[in-house]
C-alpha cells in the first residue's frame, strides 16, 4: 500500500512539473510572420522527370 501511495505521490508531482514548466515556456500558438515566408511555391521546385515504377 505504501508503495502504491508513493507512486502516486511521484506521479502527481511530475504532472505538476509538467503543468508549471508548459506555461514557463510559453508553450501557445504563434501567430505565422508572413514576411518570413518564401514568395516561391513549392510546387516550382518540383523537377520535371517522369516517375518510373
């Protein structure tokens, strides 16, 4: 029983660490900074070479 307690007890304490370390390291959605983003599509990168299979 007492080993039950204990165990309980530790993972408590990790889900408290886990929960006061997520909001310490600002773990939230960023807006996207669209003046980062490439100009360039993906798409133009492609090679033209046709796929054998």
């Amino acid at each position: 029983m007492v080993i039950i307690i204990l165990l309980a007890a530790l993972a408590l304490t990790g889900l408290v660490a886990t929960l006061v370390e997520l909001r310490r390291d600002g773990f939230h959605a960023v807006a996207t900074d669209w003046t980062r983003v490439a100009e360039r599509d993906s798409i133009q990168d492609a090679e033209s070479t046709p796929a054998y299979r």
